[in-house]
C-alpha cells in the first residue's frame, strides 16, 4: 500500500420508508463514521425507492466510480425485498437458490419452516460470496465492489464489523476541531486565506445557532499528521487574535 | 389540480461533515416527512461532498428529473460554501451579489461588518427569488424547480416553512400500519397475494429485532382512502389468521 493511496466508497441505501419519513435512516452516519474510522472516504450516498429500474440504475453508477458501494435494505422475505435480484441484473449475472444460505437460514428454522417466500432470502447472485448474519441468519452478499447488507441497524452493524475486515484501506484521515465564539462571517476571511496555503488539507467551517449564542467549529481534516497539527496551530491563532481584537472593542 | 397528479421531489445534501461521519443528518428525515405531509411524493436523495463538479453533476441529474430539489448545506459565509456559484454553474446563469439579500443582512449587522467574505452569503444566481431565513438573515433562494437552503436544522426548518405555501402539491398518501407479532417469513407469502391484488398499494413490511421478540409492522400506502381501509382489513384477517394458526400449534 503507498502512502497516498485513496480508497473510496458510496452507500446505496434502499427503501420506500426512508423516501416517505416513516423510518429515519440510522445507517448513513453510522457507516460514514465506520469508514473514516477505517481509512475508506466516503464520496456520495444514495437514497432509492424499492423500484428496480431505479436500484439497478443508482448500483451501476456508483459501483464503477468507487472502490467499493455498500447497500443496506431490500434483503428480507417480503414481496418488497428485491435487492438480491436487483444487484445480479445490475452485473448481468444469473440469481438462484444458494445451498450455503439454504443452510444459514436451517440454523435457525425446521425446514418444514422454510417456505417460498423465506427461500426468497437464500436467493444469491452467482459468483457471491454471503456475509454472515449472526442477528437472525439471513445472509448479506458480497459481489465484485458490491456490499449487501441489511437494513435494519443491529444486523448492518453484525454485517459490517464482518465486512471490514476484508477491505483494503487507505491512509486514515484524521480530523482537528478548533471551537470559535466568533460568527463565522468574522473569520471567514482569514480561514480562507489558511485554506489556501494547506491545500492538503479540508478545512471546513460548522456553525452552530444555539440559545447560549455562536458555538461554530472549525475542522481540519488530513493525512500528514504535521501539516494537520500546523494548520491547527494557524487556525487557532487566527481565532485568539480576532476574539482578543474583538474583547478590545 | 387532477386527482391524481403527482408532485416529486428530490433532497441533494451538500456536505463533506455528512460524508466524513462528523455530523449526523437530520434533514433527509425531517424533509422527507414534510413532502408526505403536504402531498409531494419525494423520490431521490443525494448526499455529495463540497466539490463543485459534483454538485453540478447531481443537480442537474435530479432537476431534470424531479418537479422539485431541495439542497441543504453549503450557503454560509466561508470558503468551503460553494452551493451557490454550484447552482449558478448548473442553470448556466451569472452571480452576483444581489442587493436584496444585501439588506436583509443589514437588519442584522452594521455595513462595515458586511465584509468580503460575508457578502459572500449575498451572492445570488440571477433570477432567483430569495428564501427568508429568519434565524440568521443570510437567505436562501429558489431558482427554476431547485429550493436552496441552509444545512443548520433550525433555519432549514424555517426556510421550509417559507417555501411550502409555494409549492405545487399533489394528493396525498395516506399510510396504514399493522402490527404483526409473527416472522416475516410467515406471513411473507400471504402478503405478497395481497399487494398483487391491491396494485395501486404499497405495502412494505418493516422488521425489528427487539429483545422483546418479533414485532413488526406492515404499512400500506396510496391515495384512495376505501382502498386503504380494505387493504388494510384485508391484511389485518391475514395476520390475524396466522397468529391464531400458530397458537392453535
């Protein structure tokens, strides 16, 4: 692995409740915290309706520009659950009945048990490889840059501490608060002209408007650990100065 | 308005803080509730980071698509706010600091204050009708079908409140909810008979893994009020006859 190697990845988060305000999604922060944790940078999220054109579609496009695209939903018995053959059809490859989640699924149920629509969650594009679900069996899937894992958070989590392990990763990026009492538009100037010579480095601005008055952050966000903690050093600088020229007033 | 029109919407967040983890989104859940409240069907959301051939890209992609686009984020006074020029860039319009959005920031702040960086937030696409942001004067504008607003929850809120009056809107949907105390996987079958009958339905069924057990919940939603009642009848005798089939074991 080289020092500057990148690697990317998008999120394809799949399902009518999220689009209508019934479910609020939990997964997004959840996986975006998990890949800056691990050195992947997250570089778009996509949210689709249960709607194959619509899926196959966001899947192709996300899947050829990043290093890996990691979908969560759709993989349950019901009717609505058309992820698994959504992914074969956006990779063109045939889905059948896989034996290895057939026997996933029997460690939890009789056979008797395991109906039509139960054998629906063993349906597996050809060439997966299954993502264990310690949470209640029913697999996710892993095929080319594609990661399928469930919607609902507790079995994502399970999903997801099963994935990370196999990705490759790339330089962590690490990330410096500096707080400022100051608004935004009184510092803007000067975090632009920092912003400028640490190309290198993101900086962004957070403001906040609470009842105790400005609480914005600052934040850093880079690979050297010496540029950060410079840059870092010149921010806080710029924000003593203008705070000290303000209290002068 | 026809009975059956229908009004879509997309939701683009603009961000890096949302890609990196950093800040949770609060938006997409609260704009998406809204939208079903007042009868705009929305359909797509898009998370990108702050990098304006991006934000170009996915608005473009979405307007064209949807009756409307909501963006969050990226309209603040410091460097990495760029949604503006972004919009402008995408409708191939010019900017320019608009003298409107000038002296809705007077109210707030003396003219020597209105420095470079601040008259940033004053910088406009031209033929934008501005969006009041009563929280912190910088406005928000619409331009064609695309509303952009601010990412701080507070004045999206506010802003929101200002543009829905505006807005197109079609009939609504109405969910139902029944509960379910068994296994997807039982009753996975029957629902699918029902949701192919009820075509012009959407029936989801939505698991949760508590430790109190199974409890799930199966939505119905459309815009025929009779429909609704009947479908959900129909689904409630389904659920109703397997719980007592499973009892009776």
């Amino acid at each position: 692995m080289t020092q500057h190697k990148t690697i990317t990845a998008a999120i394809l988060v799949i399902g009518d409740e999220i689009l209508s305000g019934r479910t609020k999604d939990q997964n997004i922060g959840y996986i975006a915290e998990y890949m800056t944790r691990i050195g992947v940078e997250l570089r778009e999220v996509r949210v689709v309706p249960d709607v194959e054109e619509e899926i196959v579609a966001a899947l192709n496009a996300l899947r050829a520009r990043f290093t890996y695209v990691f979908t969560t939903g759709g993989i349950g018995p019901t009717h609505d659950d058309i992820t698994a053959q959504c992914v074969a059809k956006a990779f063109g490859v045939s889905i059948d009945v896989d034996e290895r989640a057939v026997e996933a699924l029997l460690t939890r149920m009789k056979r008797e048990d395991l109906n039509e629509m139960r054998l629906r969650m063993c349906r597996i594009p050809a060439g997966a490889s299954l993502i264990d679900n310690p949470v209640s069996a029913a697999p996710g899937f892993r095929l080319g840059n594609v990661f399928v894992m469930a919607g609902v958070p507790r079995i994502m989590h399970a999903m997801l501490d099963n994935v990370a392990p196999t990705l490759e990763t790339g330089v962590k990026i690490i990330s410096e608060t500096v707080e400022a009492g100051l608004p935004e538009g009184a510092y803007a100037g000067g975090l632009k002209e920092i912003a400028e010579r640490y190309s290198e480095l993101s900086i962004g601005s957070y403001p906040s408007f609470g009842t105790q008055g400005v609480k914005n952050q600052i934040v850093l966000r880079g690979k050297d650990l010496a540029l950060l903690a410079q840059g870092r050093a010149e921010v806080e600088a710029l924000i003593a100065r203008l705070e000290a020229e303000r209290a002068a007033k």
